[in-house]
C-alpha cells in the first residue's frame, strides 16, 4: 500500500515536472525558428508569418506562465481532457462554501484557448458550479458573465441566477430575451419562474409582430429600458428572423431611444 502511493507521488511529481517543461521547450523551439526565419527571409510575406508565429508562442508562454500561479484545481478546470475537468469540478463542488472564491477565481481566469488551456470550458464550468452552491455572494459576478462572449457561458450565468433565486436580477436577465435562442430560452424560463411570464409572453409577440394594447402597456412599462435592450441585441443575433421583428416592434412601440442603432 506504501509502495503504491509512493509510486502515485512519483507519478504526479513526473507529470507536473512534464507539465513544466512541455510549454518551455516548446516556447525556445518556436523561438528559435522564428530568428531563422527572419535571418532567412526577407520578403514582407514571411516576416508577416514569423511576427504572427512569435506572437502566438509569446501568448501560450505567457497564458502558461498566468496559469502556473493558479491552484491546481483551478487549471484543471481549464484541461483538454474532459475526465479531468469533470474531477476538478466536483472536487471544489464537494468543498461547499470554500468552493465560492475558487469557483470566481476560475471565472477571473484569461478566456484564451492555447494548446495548456480551454478558457470557455473553465468559465461554464464555474458559472455551474456558482449556480449549484447558489452562491447569493457571486450574483454580481454572474450578471458580468450575463455578458460573456461564450453563449453557453452567458446560458449557464442565467441558470445559475435563477438557481440562486434573487429576484433582483430581473433588469439583469431581460436584454438576455433576445440573444441566441439557447440563452434566450434560458432567460425566458428563468424570468418566467421569477413571475415576469407575460413580459416574456409580450416579448416573444413583438418579435412576432404582433402587439395587442395589453402587450404594449407591458414592453413600455417599469422595465422599458431592458425591453429596448433586449430587442437591441436581437437585431444583433445572427438570426434574420429575429432582427426583422425586432426592428418592427422598436418602431412600432416607439421606442425612439433605440433610433442610433437603427
């Protein structure tokens, strides 16, 4: 039994020493051919793709560097290997509150993907985890994700707040009404369990163009500003659809605050 964990011990030392050494070898060999190149090159070209190669090792060494100051649950969370990220989340998860602070330091982390770390899959996985702790001290951290550039990100944030239940969020998740429909959906069922399901049913009839008095006396009330928001970003969601209607019913309601980006 001695031996086997001695032999456990010799094993994670091996790989941290790997995990080391990978990105510095890595790090002088690129540098190294990046000086051959520009001693053998001269055409624009080739001094173009031997800038934009220096630069890509230069933010792996130096997201490698970031990173190795981090706890090791922290960078597992950020690992290629799915099993391994799955371990680290439910190693924090298993430490109840303590797990809070790691869980928003895991957010902080840079989102860059390098060949040492998947920043997309870090942020979701502590924007779960906050939601699954109900974390009412990370709510402000999860509005900031609200806008994360990631939609499973921003969809995760959502559920996360509505696990929390602070209905404080509200003017927070309704410009989510019209992102994506994987985050918007998320936003609807969200707001809806905090009580807003006709604003969410108004919403869904403007995209549709059709809005009754009842629907406009909804969108221009308490939550305009966040209505004129949400239809905002739909104009901007990629979907044809969406944008059509949104920008039928910024007219219709007459949201004039909205004419600069019309």
């Amino acid at each position: 039994m001695e031996e086997q964990k001695i032999l456990t011990r010799k094993k994670r030392w091996l790989w941290n020493f790997v995990g080391w050494m990978i990105p510095c070898v890595i790090f002088c060999v690129n540098v190294f051919l990046l000086i051959l190149i520009l001693l053998s090159f001269t055409t624009q070209m080739n001094d173009i793709i031997a800038l934009s190669t220096g630069m890509i090792n230069v933010m792996i060494f130096l997201t490698w560097l970031y990173m190795r100051r981090k706890p090791k649950l922290v960078r597992q969370l950020g690992s290629f290997k799915e099993i391994e990220r799955l371990e680290a989340f439910s190693q924090i998860a298993d430490m109840g509150e303590q797990a809070i602070p790691i869980f928003i330091q895991a957010l902080e982390t840079p989102l860059t993907t390098t060949i040492i770390w998947h920043g997309a899959e870090a942020h979701r996985l502590a924007v779960e985890g906050l939601g699954l702790l109900k974390a009412k001290q990370a709510i402000d951290v999860l509005c900031e994700a609200l806008e994360h550039p990631v939609s499973s990100v921003r969809a995760k944030a959502v559920w996360a707040l509505g696990e929390i239940g602070e209905p404080s969020v509200i003017p927070h998740l309704i410009p989510l009404l019209g992102d994506c429909d994987t985050v918007s959906d998320q936003a609807a069922t969200v707001l809806e369990k905090f009580g807003e399901g006709d604003l969410v049913h108004a919403f869904k009839k403007a995209l549709s163009r059709k809005v009754d008095e009842q629907a406009r006396k909804i969108l221009t009330g308490k939550y305009r500003p966040q209505v004129v928001k949400a239809f905002i970003k739909a104009l901007n969601s990629g979907s044809q659809l969406a944008a059509i209607g949104a920008a039928w019913a910024l007219g219709e309601l007459r949201f004039v605050e909205a004419l600069p980006v019309l």
